[in-house]
C-alpha cells in the first residue's frame, strides 16, 4: 500500500493533506497546520485586534477542521476557504459579543516600544487604520480585510462569505469609503502626503 | 470619483495605507503552534490496518514447511511442477485434469497449495 504524501509536501494540495491526515498521516498534519494557521490568525488579529482572542479563535477553527477531517468531502469547500469561513463567522460572533457586553478594546501602542520617528509613524497609521476598521459594520470590516489586507480574490471571498461577487464588491467599496472617511480627520499627524 | 479632502483619504492615500498594512501581519508565536500541533495529533485518525493477501508462494512455504514430502531436488521439482500444472490448466481445472488428479493421489498435500 503506498503512502498518500510520496510527493514533496509544498506540492500537495490543501485537500490531498487533510485526506492524508483522515488517514492518519501525522505528518499531514504539521503541514497543513504551518500553511493555515498564519493566514486564520491573521485574519483574527485584523478583525478582533486581541492577540489572546485571536488565538482562540484559530485554535477553534484548527480543532473544528481536525474533527471534521473524516468527512473532507462533505466540507463543499476547500480546506482554506473553509477554514477562513469558519474563523470569520467566530470572530463576528466575538465582536457581536463585545457589542453587547459594551466592551471597549484599546488599540494603542505598547508604551515601552523604543521610538524612532519613521517607525512611530509607520506604527502610528497601522494603529489608525487598526482603529478606524474597529468603526465599520462587522461585514464590511470582513470583506476589506479579507480583499484589501489578507489579498484574497473576490471569488474566494464570495465562497467564504456565502454571497455572490457583486455583494463582495459592494461591501468592499462601501468599507473602503468608509475607512477613507474615519481617516481623514488624522491625515497630517499619519504624513501621508497626496502625491496626486 | 472625487472626494473632498477635508472629509475622506483619496483611494491613493487609502491604498497606501492599507499596502503598509498589508506588510504588518502578525504572526503567531511559537508557543501557540506548537499548542496547535499537540491539538492536531492528538485528534489525528488512527490509520486504516493494511490487509494482505497470501500470495501462492506464501502458500506453498506454509504446506511444504508443515509436512514432509520427497527430499530437496525432488519436493522442489514437485513443486514447480503442479504449479505449472495449474497455471497451464487454470487454477481449478488443474484438480480435475488428468496429470493434477495422479499428482493429488501420489502426494495429498498438494491440494493444500492452491487457493480457494
């Protein structure tokens, strides 16, 4: 009986490594955690900008994708846009949560961070934009993530989201009018310089 | 599309802002996945037991190690000859062929050899 992983491990699909690990590959499943662990925690940090949430929310989703491993043909997506659906669906349900306990998260930098003046001000408009997409509606705040900071396709997004291209489009324009909006007021103190 | 200033970045300004950012990923520690990896073993699947088959060697090393037949040259000149008895004949037929019925009466546990 051949091993499902004869080839090289950064040439087998997403989907061929969770078979691999359905069958008990153990290797499978180092693989396949280092490929999509960064991209679902990334996407948690965009949306909750907690590190401790971030990280439960990517444990979650990574313990709900071992389980549900057995019957990765059932899934209807694959392994990735699966997972990243399950991660945005946990991190609105913390942010609807927070809404409702009125929780207040502080997006402000770690006072004991040594200063230099190119990157205080980097830091400073990666905390503006942090802040300013903490102001827009949960779905909104998604599809920018996910379009404009995490690179996906719009198709992919559409997967993830369960609604059509057009509707990605809409939402990603709406929360980049948005977002051009909440920045504006901070547009000297970020130096960002309209070279148009 | 035309923005006021006053009021909203312009798609530039935007568009860089959010190219910087993209550059700024966080990155989970060390710790975290080494916690992810314990997660994933200890959920992974037992793996399914391999079945095999006897293959008719297998059979033929099981029959002549269990009883005695004519000594070495001869037993394995037997041998290879009811196998090719049964190949020529076809597994089955070779029982009913005239050759593999005076070769079961000489030596009996020749019937053993081939499978079912």
């Amino acid at each position: 009986m051949t091993h499902m992983l004869d080839a090289p491990l950064q040439d087998v699909g997403d989907a061929d490594l969770l078979a691999a690990y359905a069958a008990g590959e153990a290797r499978a499943a180092r693989a396949l955690m280092l490929r999509l662990t960064p991209r679902i925690f990334g996407l948690s940090m965009r949306m909750l900008g907690d590190r401790a949430e971030a990280e439960d929310v990517t444990q979650e989703t990574m313990l709900r994708l071992w389980k549900i491993a057995p019957k990765w043909r059932d899934m209807g997506a694959a392994p990735g846009t699966w997972t990243y659906r399950v991660a945005a669906n946990l991190c609105t349900d913390r942010l609807r949560r927070r809404r409702d306990a009125a929780w207040d998260p502080e997006f402000d930098l770690a006072d004991d961070r040594p200063s230099e003046e190119t990157r205080l001000q980097t830091e400073a408009r990666a905390e503006a934009l942090t802040a300013a997409l903490a102001t827009l509606p949960d779905r909104q705040r998604l599809a920018v993530v996910l379009r404009h900071l995490e690179g996906l396709a719009n198709p992919e997004i559409a997967e993830i989201l369960e609604i059509s291209v057009d509707a990605v489009e809409s939402l990603t324009a709406r929360g980049k009018r948005a977002l051009a909006k909440a920045l504006a007021e901070h547009r000297e103190a970020l130096g960002l310089i309209d070279d148009t | 599309m035309t923005h006021d200033p006053k009021f909203e970045l312009s798609d530039a300004e935007l568009d860089r802002l959010l190219a910087e950012a993209r550059l700024d990923t966080a990155l989970p520690s060390a710790n975290f996945m080494a916690r992810l990896e314990a997660d994933a073993l200890r959920m992974l699947p037992e793996p399914a037991p391999v079945v095999t088959r006897p293959t008719l060697w297998d059979r033929v090393r099981t029959v002549l190690g269990r009883v005695a037949l004519p000594s070495g040259l001869v037993a394995a000149g037997l041998t290879g000859l009811w196998l090719g008895v049964a190949a020529g004949s076809g597994t089955y037929a070779v029982y009913t062929s005239e050759l593999g019925l005076q070769m079961m009466d000489d030596f009996p546990v020749l019937a053993g050899i081939l499978a079912e």
